[in-house]
C-alpha cells in the first residue's frame, strides 16, 4: 500500500527545506504525497461568522496567489528529477493551518504530516513557531515530524527517544519510529533523565514492555543523572551527533511539556535535528 504524506506548506524557504528532506526521508518508497496551502483572505478572520464567497475580489486573488505558489513550487521539484515512487497532489483551501490539516487527514486517510518549523514570517530567534507547536500538540490523527530551518537529509542513523518510563507503550503508537528505523538500520537510542534512585515497579514494567516492542529493530537503553529533562536531552543528542528525537504525544504529559515554548526553543536551537511526534492511542 502506498504511504500517504501530507506537506503544509506556505511557500517559504522553511517549507520547501521540509519538503526536501521527506521526498528524501521516502524516496524508496510508493508515496502518494499531498501538499496542502492553508490560505487566508484580506479582511476576514478565520474565527468569524462572515466567510468569503468565491468571485469576491480578496478571495479570488488568496486563490491565484495560492495556486500560482504551487506553479512555483512544482517547478523547483522538476529540478530534482522524477521520483516514479511518488505521486503529487495539490490542494489549496480557505482555512486555519490546523483545521485544513484535520480536514486533509479525514479525506485523504493521511499517515504521516511532515512540515518546517517555521513560516515565512517566523522569527530567527525561535526554532518551533506557533503554527508547528500547534499542529504538534493538537493533531493526534497521524504522527508530525518538524523539520528544523537549514536542515538537510541525511541517513537517520540514530533517533533518540526519550521516555519517562510512567506510562505504558503500545505497539502501534511506536509503528512510525520502528519502520523508520528499519528502513535505514537506525539505532533507537532510549533515554531516561532520572530523577529517583530507581525506577518504579510501574517503570521497570514500562521498560520491559518497550524492550519487547523494540527487539526487531536496534536499540539501547542509557540514562542521564542530576540534570533537568531538556537540557539532558540536548547534551545527549550533541555529544552523539544524533539525527532524529521522537517522543509519543501524551497530551500534555511528558511530551506537552516538553513542546512548551521556552522549553523548546532551549531544546532544539543548537541541536537542529528533525523531532517526531508519535501519538498517544489511549
């Protein structure tokens, strides 16, 4: 069955550097690849009751603006040859980021949403913008990997994921990692910030659980001591050279509170790796 992807993107160069490492992520792959524009229009907010109508003068021209940034776009993905694995639609809607990505999701049955981690207008001194953190947080249909500003494709050889250990695994929930793993002969690296002295029957439960989910692939156990849970996980990732992070979205557990804005951004400013976000099926 061919892999469904779906692209946001706002034409910006952030967008497009996504859009290059997955065509590159999948490119073994049969893909069925959409690339979606979430546009808005002069003079309406998306949280109004007042909607435009098609044939308005502001509508019309966010639609030609947006299509005519897809012209643009397929133009430069000719440059980098065809790929007979991968099969490109376009849509452009009317609608929040957020919403059209739902929507794009539900009709297309979409696997995976793959994006930058800012816009056009995001700033140089933020890694995560508000529409990734949002789209992170909020779309638990199919995981979202964020890929970071001037971040090139290269073979994912280990991919961090850090855990608690507090909350049980589910075989499902770890299908995206562990296929990207097998694809590529990708070491997992496990990792544990510890708090307590020892873990926990419930986490040494946990982690027994996770081993088993993981013996078909490659992986290892480490843990961090004295230390708090993002600046552990930077220190690690840049010592290693690592080239992913993936973490299973547990609304508003350990993954929630790692994608608060602060913390984010004193994660992911220097390491500039590609972070997953898994999704919490329970």
């Amino acid at each position: 069955m061919d892999k469904r992807i779906l692209l946001p993107t706002d034409f910006s160069k952030n967008a497009l550097n996504a859009i290059r490492y997955a065509l590159g992520l999948y490119g073994n792959q049969r893909c069925d690849i959409c690339f979606l524009n979430a546009y808005q229009v002069h003079g309406y907010s998306i949280d109004s009751m007042m909607v435009p109508e098609p044939g308005e003068k502001f509508y019309e021209a966010a639609r030609k603006k947006s299509e005519e940034g897809f012209e643009k776009l397929m133009e430069i993905l000719k440059l980098h040859g065809k790929n007979e694995n991968h099969t490109y639609h376009t849509i452009s809607t009317y609608n929040s980021l957020l919403y059209a990505i739902k929507n794009t999701i539900a009709k297309k049955d979409i696997d995976i949403v793959i994006m930058g981690t800012k816009g056009a207008t995001g700033s140089d001194t933020i890694l995560f913008g508000t529409n990734t953190v949002d789209v992170m947080e909020k779309i638990t249909e199919c995981p979202v990997m964020a890929i970071p500003e001037h971040t090139t494709f290269v073979l994912p050889k280990e991919i961090v994921f850090p855990t608690d250990y507090v909350t049980g695994f589910k075989r499902r929930e770890l299908n995206h990692l562990k296929e990207i793993s097998k694809l590529y002969g990708s070491f997992i690296r496990v990792l544990h910030i510890k708090e307590d002295a020892e873990l926990s029957r419930i986490q040494e439960s946990n982690k027994i659980l996770l081993e088993a989910i993981l013996e078909d692939v490659n992986h290892s156990f480490h843990v961090l001591n004295d230390i708090k849970v993002h600046k552990g996980i930077a220190a690690f990732i840049e010592s290693r050279g690592s080239d992913m992070i993936a973490f299973v979205n547990r609304k508003h557990r350990f993954f929630g509170s790692m994608l608060s804005k602060p913390l984010v951004k004193q994660l992911g400013y220097h390491s500039r790796i590609p972070v997953l976000a898994l999704n919490d099926y329970s």
